[in-house]
C-alpha cells in the first residue's frame, strides 16, 4: 500500500512535470486585425502569418470576441485614424494582445500569445494534458475555465480530454445540459456525445415530443433524429400517407433519398 509520503512525493513529481511542460510552451507570435464584429456588442479579430492588410488576407484564425472581453481598445478607438492601441484579451489559459495602428476602422499591428503555466499546472491535475500553444490560444479565446472543467469532471461525464474540452466549450455545454439528458432515462453521455448532441441542438423538450409518439430513440438516434429533421410533423405526414412500421431507421431513410418529396 502507498503511504502518505510516497504518494506527496508522487504527487510533488506529477505537479513539477507539468509545470516544465508548461515552461516549455512557445508564445505565438503573428499578425493581426481587429475590427467591429458581425454581431452586436463583439469585435471581430483575425489573425494569421500573412500582414493583415483586411479580414480578406490575414489567416483563418477569425472569431467574435465581446467588446467586454477586450481592455485597451474600444468602439470608439476604431474611429481614431492613426492610433496607437495594443488591444489585450486576459484568460486563465493566457495573455493576447494585439499591438498596432488604427486605420480606417481597423486596428492592424502584431499579436502575441503567451500561455499560461499555472493554468496548464492545474489542467494536469485533473488529467488534461497534450497542450501545446495553439489549443491554450483556443482556451483562452473560447474562456475555457479550470473550473468549468472540474465541474464537467465533478459531475462524472466520462472521456474528458483536452480536444473535446474545446469542443464542449465552443457550444456552451454544462453539466446541467448533460443532467437534463441523463434526466430522460439515459446513461449520462460522455465528453464526446455530448458535443454532437448539443452541436445538434438535441434538448429534452424535443425528446419528449418524439417519445409522446411512441419512439424510444437511442442517443445517436437523437442526433440523427436532428439532422435529418425527422419532427412530429414529418412523421405524422409520413403516416397519413399510409407507411407503417415507421422506425427512426426508415424515417431516416426516406429523408436520404428524399421519399418524402
């Protein structure tokens, strides 16, 4: 059995481990544009390799960040030709900031990402590990929080790793979502059902509709049932048209090969 100093000691390696990974992390330099977003109240920041002359040549790297996110830059600083800003996002998993001029509504210049250690220390506590610079960037982008993180882990969704973290993060997913499935009579979805039920839309009110029909749909055929928009409706006009035995297979099927039209 271990004892109490081995397993400190243990535990003062694992801790020293990731905090050397950590240290090793590059910051990422590049370019960068930050102008107002598509939707109200966001800034829309994109960043790349290539000079970031517009949204049209800078990278891939677009996203919309809320204006409350962002200190040393505001709406009204995008209006002030020739400016000097450096525009600074804080997240727990980093630091970016984008230094440069403004210019015809645009703040242009370069950026610098630089991870955090003690937020990569803290993830690898609870077992989130394979980092490198650009997922931290994601994190700090997207607000993944170390807290947010050990309630998906304290509410016992199972596979939890640092790629689908993101992708639960990216579409809002908290263990009330994973309960209200669970709530249904399910087995409480994992990290990865979870992002594709949610990502579908999949919610218990729906469910419910479905079940009222007397279908007792798996959790694929949840998602399923979603992308291929097999509603109440669509079954009830499948049914006046005389198709029995209806399954969410054969329905599924009809709207592949388009029977319905």
């Amino acid at each position: 059995m271990m004892n109490r100093s081995h397993f400190v000691f243990l535990s003062v390696v694992a801790i020293t481990a990731a905090s050397l990974h950590a240290a090793t992390l590059e910051p990422i330099r590049e370019n960068c544009a930050i102008g107002i977003g598509d939707k109200p109240g966001t800034f829309r920041l994109q960043t790349g390799k290539s000079e970031c002359g517009d949204f049209k040549h800078c990278g891939s790297s677009m996203s919309d960040e809320s204006f409350g996110r962002f200190t040393g830059i505001t709406v009204a600083d995008l209006a002030r030709n020739g400016a000097q800003l450096t525009a600074t996002l804080a997240a727990e998993a980093g630091k970016f900031t984008c230094a440069g001029t403004v210019a015809n509504g645009l703040l242009r210049g370069e950026s610098i990402f630089t991870p955090d250690a003690d937020f990569v220390a803290r993830m690898g506590q609870m077992g989130f590990t394979g980092y490198d610079s650009d997922k931290l960037l994601a994190c700090a982008f997207l607000d993944v929080q170390s807290g947010w993180a050990r309630s998906l882990k304290d509410a016992g969704i199972a596979g939890l790793n640092i790629d689908n973290l993101i992708g639960l993060r990216v579409f809002n997913v908290d263990p009330a979502y994973a309960r209200s499935i669970a709530a249904l009579g399910y087995p409480l979805p994992d990290a990865d059902q979870l992002v594709s039920l949610k990502c579908q839309g999949v919610n218990a009110a729906e469910v419910r509709e479905i079940r009222a029909l007397g279908y007792q749909p798996s959790l694929d055929e949840l998602v399923q049932i979603r992308i291929f928009k097999i509603t109440p409706d669509f079954i009830h006009r499948m049914q006046d048209r005389g198709l029995k035995d209806l399954t969410i297979a054969k329905l599924v099927q009809i709207r592949i090969f388009k029977l319905a039209e």
